[in-house]
C-alpha cells in the first residue's frame, strides 16, 4: 500500500512540476532559460544543468561526485530533529560539475534542493532532486565562479525545520550559514538533550538521591 501511494504521490507531483516548468519556460521566454526536467519512476530532477557554464567561468574547474542519504537514521542521537542527510555540508571548488546521488532511505518523500543560483541558468535560482520513499535519483549541475554559501534543504513540509538543512560552500564560501545541522547553531537552541545524555542526567541524579536517603537514614 505505502509504494502504491508513492506512486500516487509521485503523478501528482510531475504533474504540479511540469506545470511549475512550463509557467518558467513561458515567464522567461527569449531569454535563453530552460527547466532541465527529468521524471523517473525513482523521482524528480528540476533544472540539471550539465553544460552551460555560469558567467565568470571559462571551463569546467573540476568534476566532483556526492553520494548523499537521507532519512530518520541520521537524525539520531541530535537533539530536536526527526530526518538527516549522511552529510549536510558539501564543500566544492568553484566552476565544478556537480553530480548528486541522492538515496532515500526512508518511506516518505525527500528532497535535495540549492537555493541561490543565478537566475538565468537556474529558473527560481534552484536546482532541484526528489526521492521517493527507498528509492535513489541523480542529477548534475555547474556552481558559480564566486565564492560563496548556498542553502540547501528539503522543501517537504517542516522537514527542513525537523533537520534536513544543509549548506553548499563553493571555494572558500561566503560564510556559514545559520541552523546548518551538526554545523551551526540555530536562532533558538533547542531544549532537548540528546537520549544518552538525559540518561546518565537521570541515573546520576537518581543516585545522588539515594545517597542523601542512606545518610538521613544513618543520622536518624
């Protein structure tokens, strides 16, 4: 039933994209932009580029390839978060061919999203990679010559808020972004401890209770 209704998700969500693309490509029409879109039965790719190069670059500097998890798992043991990647920060030189392999490893959808792009290659400033639940989805695009932090999240409701909030650092990068998970703190830290933590809180304090019982008991 769950792999039924990620296909059912999955023709819904071709459909919102496909008219999300054609409302660019009509927006911008004569100025040279494209959607860059691919549809799989594995998910979703939104304007790849493998080719054009961003102003201020004369050549492909490097190719650098990222195999990147996601799901429940590598939220463990971080404190206020429910979804992680294997790594939230990737770190490139500038004017390099990036591909992503983006493996989902849980049931629900998600997605791997930059944001910040120039706007006449990337429609909206974004390059975009979903992944249905357990499956995998690659795509390639060039970064910018300039230095500097780009977002990266994953658009699904709150699950940028529930963890899945990353940065791209291109060269020397502009500096960090804030609530990078595992990298930066958040505006408001959060009030949880981390499981191992809150235990070893509660069994010294449990502890430190007997020891007062004990010794009232031994002045009695």
């Amino acid at each position: 039933m769950i792999r039924v209704r990620n296909r059912v998700l999955l023709l819904l969500v071709v459909t919102g994209v496909s008219n999300l693309a054609r409302a660019q490509h009509e927006g911008h029409a004569g100025h040279g932009e494209h959607s860059g879109m691919s549809v799989t039965r594995s998910g979703v790719v939104m304007n790849e580029n493998r080719d054009r190069l961003p102003n201020g670059c004369d050549a492909i500097s490097r190719e650098q390839h990222f195999e990147i998890h996601a799901g429940r798992t590598y939220a463990n043991d971080r404190p206020g978060i429910i979804y992680g990647m294997s790594q939230h920060e990737v770190k490139v030189e500038p004017c390099a061919r990036v591909t992503i392999d983006f493996v989902n490893e849980d049931e629900t959808r998600h997605q791997w999203m930059v944001h910040g792009l120039p706007k006449y290659l990337y429609p909206a400033g974004m390059f975009h990679i979903e992944a249905m639940g357990g499956e995998r989805q690659s795509g390639t695009f060039i970064v910018p010559a300039e230095d500097r932090n780009y977002l990266i999240h994953c658009d699904m409701a709150q699950h940028m808020e529930k963890g899945m909030r990353g940065q791209l650092v291109v060269g020397k990068g502009g500096g960090d972004l804030w609530a990078v998970t595992g990298i930066t703190d958040a505006f408001r830290r959060s009030s949880y401890l981390p499981q191992k933590v809150a235990m070893t809180f509660l069994l010294v304090a449990a502890l430190a209770f007997s020891i007062t019982i004990v010794c009232r008991k031994r002045r009695a």
